[in-house]
C-alpha cells in the first residue's frame, strides 16, 4: 500500500499531535515512551513496530516537529531521545558572541548546530520523499504574510506539487527548521516553496494559536480545503494530544504592577502560548468527550456535560485524549517524590535551560505512568496491516534466509481439487498468464475452477489421489 493508498483509504484513522516548547520537548518523549509501549501490545509487541505504523497523521510544532519529523521517518522513541538529548546540549549550548552584534540584536542562538544535527538526521529526504511513512504535518508560521503554514507530504495537497507550490521539494531539515525559528531564540529560516512567490521567510509555529497543534491538525485531517477529509465521529477519527509540561504563573499583583517593560517583553510570549493552548483544549474538549479531560478552570470545570454537537453514542465529533502535566512544585513531588524550590521549578519551565532535559524526560515518563492508560487506545482504531505497511514500513523477505520469528507448526487443510496427467507437453492462461507443463505433469482444477499445471515431482509430495 502506498502512502497515498493509505491516507484514502476506508476505515478509522489516528492523529498524533506534538506541542512545541524549547527544550521541554524532553518531557513529550517521556509521554511517547509510554505511548509506543503500549501501542506495541497491539501489535503482538513485534520489534520492528514504530508509532508511524499505528498514527496515519504526525504533526508538530517547534519542537513537537523535530519529533514528529523523526517518527515520520520510522525512528523509534529510545532512538529519537538519544539524538534530542544529545542535540539539546549542543542546540542551547552555542550563543552568538559579542563581536557577532548584528546577529546578536536579533537572536540569543546561533542555529548552526540546530542546523547540522538536523542535517545529520534527515539529510536529503524532502516532504515528498517516500522515507516518510506515514502523514506528516509541520506547522510554521510565514512570518512575511502574518500566516500559519500547515506543511504537509499529501500528495493531493494544493501546495504539494502545483503551480501553487513546491512543498514536495522542501528539505525535510528545513521545514523543521522553520518550525523552530523561535523569535529572539534563532533567526527566521528562509525556503523556497515554489509558486508566484517562491521565497518565504517563516518563523516558529509557536508565535500563534498552534503552539500546541491539535486544533490545526484536526482542521488539516477534516477541512475540505485540505487533501486528507476524513470522516468526523467518535469511532472514525482518534486525535491525541502531548504536550510539554505547563508553568504555573505565581507573581504577586504588586510584582505585576512593578513591571517594566523589558520584563512584559520577556514575559509575553510565554502568556501568549498558554493562553492559546488552554483556547485550543477548550474547543477540543467542547467538541469530544475525552477520559482525559482537564479542568479548565473553576468556573466551566472539566467540560465533561458540554458537548457541543454528539454523536447517536453522545460521544463528540472525535475521540481524545490530552497527556501533559503542571511542572509546579506540589505536582511535582507527587510525581518523583522529591521537593523543588521555586528556583528549581523556574529552571525545569525555562525553554532553553538545557541542563534540564534528562529531567523533564524523567518527569514525562513519570507522568505517563500515571495517566496513559493502554485502553485509552481502543481496539477499534487498531489499523489494518496494509495500512500499517505503507511506505518503506513493508517487509521483504529473501528466499534462503529464515526470519527469526516464533513460527508455529500447522497442518494444510484437506482441500478436494480434480487432476488429470498429461501424456504430451501442454499450456495454461492463468490470471498469472501463460504457465506451461511438460509431458507427464498434471492438470489441475481448483475448487473454484481454475486450471493450472503441476509438474509431476511437486505432485507426488504434495497429493495423494482418492480410489
């Protein structure tokens, strides 16, 4: 099954959707560990599975879209946590120097590591590559026309391959890249995207409403305007949600008041962010019914009775699930068991404190334990196995050389079909074509009426003629 077959093909599909978040990205690996372990389950815990065998779309932002870039490509968790943890400390590590003041007015980081490790993972592969093995979605911001751009790899896409647009021929590396571009971080990241005006400059998708990107992916994977238009329903579509561990805001109104604005500059985005994601959970949780549900707030609560549309199940137009976690003191010590000052805390929630990433791995995989629950994945989503083998996800076998599986041992069923030996060499059309037999070989017919040769030797060890 190619991709193309797989994204058009019948049946319920699965959305996975990454938030963006600097270096806490290290916690989404946490929850996706859990996740990928769970999955493997339904798969008879086969090895070679990867979560782009189980998710038909994998979309994400900043950060989220390094990842769901390389789960894309068929890399595993264990794989994908080695190559962030390592690119955290290098990415964080290289600030630009004072003799480089015109780069340093306009970012803190030098993205060239960024740059060669991205390089290194995904070297040549485009977005229309067929390395890719299963829906993509990176989300950036166009920051020269104020818009959020949705890169996906669907070959029926409008931008894919059109006067429109190139996306196809857009270095995988590089739209992650843009994805990442975070204002003040790294500088904006420039591509040529085909159509009346090729040149774009983008910048991290997180400078809008789909810093966590569930909403977006839902619209991609069900708009009209998009390629994917899969089918609304609790049974038909799973969206679910990582994020990247949430601060709580604590200052004093007297703290607020004394601000300067250097404080409100550095202060902002961050508002901005949170405010958009919990936006994005409230319409997502008005529109699902979800066994993850997160109390908003005080006044709406948990939203459970505030379906806007049901379904004839009075279960959503989809199904849910959100996974992320306060990183706050209390919450915290309930997950690890250990104290953290307001000093560690502020260390864990600042995006580009890379000193932090083996913890808040750790506190994603704490977290994970406590709230993804294997039947959160009903069986009912479970793919298909042509659908779980599209792309470079299908085996080959070599005639010789016996895979090292657990092969049971099973009997033929007796299957009655009619034989008549051949005195002289003959031919049949099969649907296969023309298949000869020699002089002595037998004629079969099928039990649903087929005919075809069988040479004389495989006959003898494989029938047994009735008196």
């Amino acid at each position: 099954m190619t991709l193309l077959q797989r994204l058009q093909s019948e049946g319920p599909k699965r959305i996975l959707a990454l938030d963006g978040g600097g270096i806490r990205g290290a916690l989404t690996l946490g929850y996706l560990k859990k996740i990928e372990d769970s999955l493997a389950s339904q798969f008879d815990n086969d090895p070679a599975f990867r979560l782009c065998d189980y998710f038909d779309l994998i979309g994400g932002t900043s950060t989220g879209s390094i990842i769901a870039a390389c789960l894309s490509i068929g890399m595993k968790v264990d794989d994908i946590k080695s190559m962030y943890l390592d690119l955290g400390g290098k990415i964080f590590g290289d600030k630009f120097k004072w003799y480089e003041i015109t780069k340093l007015i306009k970012a803190k980081y030098d993205a060239g590591p960024l740059e060669k490790e991205l390089k290194a993972v995904f070297g040549d592969t485009t977005l229309g590559s067929d390395k890719i093995r299963t829906g993509l979605c990176i989300v950036t911001k166009r920051a020269d026309t104020n818009s959020v751009w949705p890169l996906i790899n669907h070959p029926s896409g409008k931008f894919y391959d059109s006067q429109f647009g190139l996306n196809k021929n857009v270095l995988l590396w590089k739209a992650v890249r843009a994805s990442a571009a975070a204002p003040t971080y790294f500088l904006p990241q420039v591509i040529d995207v085909g159509g009346n005006a090729p040149t774009a400059a983008f910048v991290d998708g997180g400078v809008s409403m789909a810093n966590n990107p569930a909403l977006q992916l839902l619209m991609v994977a069900t708009l009209k305007g998009f390629p994917f238009r899969w089918k609304m329903g609790a049974g038909n579509l799973l969206l679910v949600s990582v994020g990247t561990g949430m601060g709580k805001l604590t200052s004093l109104p007297e703290n607020v008041t004394d601000n300067h604005l250097l404080n409100w500059a550095a202060e902002i985005p961050d508002m901005l962010m949170q405010d958009a994601s919990w936006n994005n959970q409230i319409i997502l949780q008005w529109l699902a019914k979800s066994p993850t549900a997160w109390q908003i707030d005080e006044e709406i609560g948990d939203m459970r009775d505030d379906l806007l549309v049901a379904d004839s199940n009075g279960k959503g137009l989809f199904s849910y699930l959100r996974y992320n976690t306060w990183i706050a003191a209390e919450e915290l010590k309930q997950l690890t068991g250990k104290s953290y000052s307001s000093e560690d805390v502020a260390r864990l929630v600042e995006m580009s404190n890379a000193d932090s990433r083996f913890e808040l791995y750790d506190i994603g995989l704490a977290a994970a334990e406590k709230q993804v629950d294997p039947t959160h994945f009903d069986t009912s989503f479970m793919p298909s196995p042509e659908a779980s083998q599209a792309g470079n996800s299908i085996r080959h076998f070599k005639q010789g050389v016996i895979p090292e599986f657990e092969f049971q041992l099973v009997t033929k069923k007796p299957i009655a079909v009619r034989c008549c030996r051949m005195a002289e060499a003959f031919e049949v059309e099969t649907l296969e074509g023309l298949m000869k037999g020699r002089a002595g070989d037998y004629l079969m017919i099928g039990i649903n009426g087929e005919m075809y040769p069988c040479a004389k030797e495989v006959f003898e060890q494989t029938y047994i003629a009735e008196a």
